[in-house]
C-alpha cells in the first residue's frame, strides 16, 4: 500500500562483548545516514507527478478571481522560488544511495527527476546553479556558480539520454514505484517521451548546431521506446487514504472566488468540447433554470481582463461558472499527469508539421485528441458518457476541430497548440504557459501593453547568499540589474 508520508525508522540490535568507544554509544538514531533509495523515491514521485496548484490556470487565461487581484491573472507577478533545490537534495540522496547498494534502475530515475526538476527552474528564471549545484554536502560548495540556460538543457538531455540507457540495460523491479508499479519498460517511455518533449521546447533553437535539436529528435522517435497508449501515462493515481488523496481535495481556495475565465470557456465551447462539461460547473441560472449538464449555454466565464470586481458582480448575479465541485468533493478523481500520452503525440503532431520526422501530423494530432477523450471517459465518473469514442470521433469533424481545415504551416500548429491547452486544466503544471510563450498559440487575452511575463525574478535568498554568482548572471543574461519578469531568456530568442 502506497504512503506519501515517509517514515524513517531503524532497530539497532547490540551485543556488547566489552568496551566500546564513545562515539558508537552516542549514535543518534533519528539521524538516519544509509538508507534504501526506495523510501526516497515514493516521496519524490508524489511530489513531481502531484497537482501543481493553480498559478498556472491564472496565467493561461483559465481561471479568475473575485474575492481580490491575482498576481498570476494579471501578469504582474515578481520572484519565483527555489524550493525545488530542497527535492533535488532528496533526488542526489537517491542516487547516492542507488549507487551505494549498486542499482543503477534508482540511479536511472534520479537523473529522469533531475532533469524534471531543473528543466522547471530553468524556465522558471534562465541561468540557474546546475553543475556546482547540491554539492554543498560533500565538496562544501554553499555558493554554486550559475550555468547557462543553454548549458543547463545539454545537461538534462545528456542526464536523460543515460538514464534511458541504464534502464536499457538493468530492468530489475523498482520497489517504491508508486507510477508505475516498478516497470523498467514504462519509465524508459517516458524518459524518452519527456526527452521529446525538451527538444519540442527548444523549437526557437533549432538552426543552433550544438544542439542538432532535429536529428537528435528524429533518432529518438525512430530508436527508442516512447509512450505508445494511456497504459504509459505517467500518472499518479489518487487512493482514499490519509496523504493518498486528490490534491485539490477539500481544498478551500475553491469556495468562494475562484471561477472560469471566458477566453478558455468560450473556446470550448466554440468547438463544441465536451470536456467543458468535465473542467467545469453550470452557471447558477443555468442550474436553477434546469439547462442539461450538456447544454452549452449554461456555462459562462468571467473575463480575465476585467476588474475583479466588475467580475464578482457577473458571479454574484449568477452567470459565471466554477471548477467543477468533483476536484473538491472526489478524493480520487482523475490521476495527474506528469506527461501523458495525449501529451507525446501533440508534441510529434507539431515535430511533424515542422518538419523534424517523416510521419502524418494529422494522425498524431486525432490521437492525441482520442487519447484525451479515452482518459477522462475512464475517470470522469458520471460523465463517461461525454467523452466516449464515438464523441471523438463526432467533435474531431467539427469545423473548429478538424485537421483537415488547417492549411497553412500556422494554422496546423494552432489547432495542435489549441488542442494541447485544452488538456491542461489541472494537468501537467506550466506547460501551457510556457508553450504559449514559444509559439504564441492558443492566443490569450490580454491588456495593451501588458504582455504575458517570460521569467520570474530570482529569489531574495540568492541576493543574501549568493549574491556575486546571481548578479553575474543576471547581466550576462539581461545586462547589469535587470533581474526582470519581462526581460528574455536564452531559450525564447
């Protein structure tokens, strides 16, 4: 049975046979110095694969407010955090201990962790510690140098790249696996798919010849195992037990000012989705009216670019529609998703019509359509019915959907981009966000002059204790003091 909570707990049994030295007698027995990596890693995963709350439903043009002004709505957000150095300490514990009992299968999943975790901060902020950072244990190095954005993805893929060959090569049962159940296979499919999905990310460098972005894409589509159905989603799935359940259970923030924004309903509904059903409640006069949960008219959303509290008189009078109230009542709906597979084949939809593999982009893109449809008809309970097969079958001929209607280069990739946004409410963290950035598909509402922000400024504790190495990489980065949420980093140039 899986525990999110890790207890570390040991029985020493002793049989003195004369004196001994001080310095064993004084052991301290909750400061524990070897232990399996298993325990390490049912702490890791559930925290990378759980909720990633609902910042990014604000900048996407998903969520609004109107109890008070959202930073995230409204772009005007500052410092980021480094909080993800504290689970990158879990992740090098990990493979210490992966390697101290000689399994490179935990080795192989902490460099795939590494590399979730660092990709995150690096699009978080730009430059980032990454080949001096968490050595402060063993090399005493409290003040990492910054590396280079561009320096920081070659050490993921690279991480990546050897964390799929271990896994090729040692295929021993993973204990603690609460993914996919110790699955060697499956954690190479998604290694290798989130490999894709770094290459996808970095579309703006693909003339930079240190990266090969298109050949290496290529080999890894047509030579290494990638997610092939929802069976390799990497998920996790929520239980009914104390620190088990959904994230965003019983969550509080959902009672009173958070609702739907307009731009993301009436895109729903424009393309007839069902999943708008799913995502989201009726309107309180669409309820009382007695409209059908499948009636397109009884949902509305607020505009995201209104003050918030034009917004709350909308909700006040009835005409704005929540989260739907099974994110909060359900303590196991719907699995989250790391990467799903509706994921990987919008991400080879795209490398398609960029022209990076020889394969059908129209196909990846009704796959990953149907795959989405697939996953929300196993999950969504009492709403199966929505989102069967043959429902995505009928919605992928819609005049707003189908794939045969794109003709330009542009068109094909904001249909994919647009597809790809639909699957990410409370799914996937800032993936949205950050492919909006790159492409600037879907196109989200915003104020004049008030452009989407492309970076977070580095935290106040960097100022205090590493201020030399930050500074130095804020100007060669933006120039001297332009520690700023607008300013561009590497990987959007």
């Amino acid at each position: 049975m899986r525990k999110i909570v890790i207890l570390f707990s040991i029985t020493v049994l002793m049989a003195f046979t004369g004196c001994q030295d001080l310095t064993d007698l004084n052991d301290n027995p909750n400061n524990v110095s070897e232990t399996h990596p298993q325990l390490l890693l049912t702490n890791i995963a559930s925290n990378a694969f759980s909720v990633d709350g609902t910042g990014t439903l604000y900048a996407s043009r998903i969520l609004v407010q109107t109890d008070g002004e959202n930073t995230g709505q409204y772009y005007n957000w500052s410092r980021g955090s480094f909080d993800d150095y504290n689970m990158l300490g879990e992740v090098t514990k990990m493979m210490q201990e992966g390697e101290r009992i000689g399994s490179a299968e935990y080795v192989a999943l902490a460099k795939f962790f590494r590399a979730y975790y660092f990709y995150n901060l690096t699009l978080t902020f730009g430059d980032i510690p990454y080949s001096e950072a968490l050595k402060g244990e063993t090399e005493e190095n409290y003040l990492p140098l910054y590396d280079t954005q561009k320096d920081v993805f070659v050490g993921i893929l690279n991480e990546l790249s050897k964390a799929n060959d271990l896994l090729q090569a040692n295929t021993n049962i993973i204990d603690g696996d609460i993914i996919y159940g110790g699955n060697t296979v499956k954690w190479q499919k998604l290694i290798n798919s989130f490999r894709l999905k770094i290459l996808m990310t970095l579309s703006k460098k693909e003339s930079d010849t240190d990266l090969n972005i298109k050949n290496e894409f290529a080999s890894i589509y047509n030579n290494a195992p990638l997610m092939e159905s929802n069976a390799d989603n990497g998920q996790l799935v929520f239980l009914d037990e104390e620190g088990s359940r959904y994230t965003e259970f019983n969550s509080s923030g959902y009672s009173s000012g958070m609702y739907m924004a307009s731009t993301f309903i009436d895109m729903l509904k424009n393309s007839e989705d069902p999943r708008l059903f799913i995502y989201c409640g009726q309107t309180k006069n669409g309820k009382e009216a007695g409209l059908a949960i499948d009636d397109f008219s009884s949902y509305e959303g607020g505009d995201p670019l209104a003050p918030y509290a034009e917004v709350n008189d909308k909700a006040a009078a009835g005409d704005v529609s929540k989260v739907n109230d099974r994110y909060t009542t359900d303590p196991t709906t719907e699995p989250h998703n790391l990467m799903g597979y509706w994921e990987l084949e919008f991400v080879l939809a795209e490398a398609s019509v960029r022209g990076w593999i020889t394969s059908d982009a129209k196909t990846h893109y009704e796959n990953g359509v149907k795959s989405s449809f697939s996953f929300y008809n196993t999950y969504a309970k009492n709403y199966e019915s929505y989102v069967d097969a043959s429902a995505a079958d009928t919605y992928l001929m819609g005049s707003e959907v189908t794939f045969n209607n794109a003709l330009s280069t542009n068109e094909k990739l904001e249909l994919i981009l647009t597809q790809k946004y639909f699957t990410s409410f409370l799914q996937t963290g800032w993936r949205s966000y950050f492919d909006h950035l790159r492409t600037g598909f879907p196109a989200f509402a915003q104020t004049a002059g008030v452009t989407p922000p492309t970076r977070w400024i580095y935290p106040t504790s960097e100022y205090n204790n590493n201020s030399e190495h930050v500074e130095a990489a804020i100007e060669s980065q933006f120039g001297t003091g332009n520690d700023k949420i607008r300013e561009i980093p590497w990987w959007l140039k």
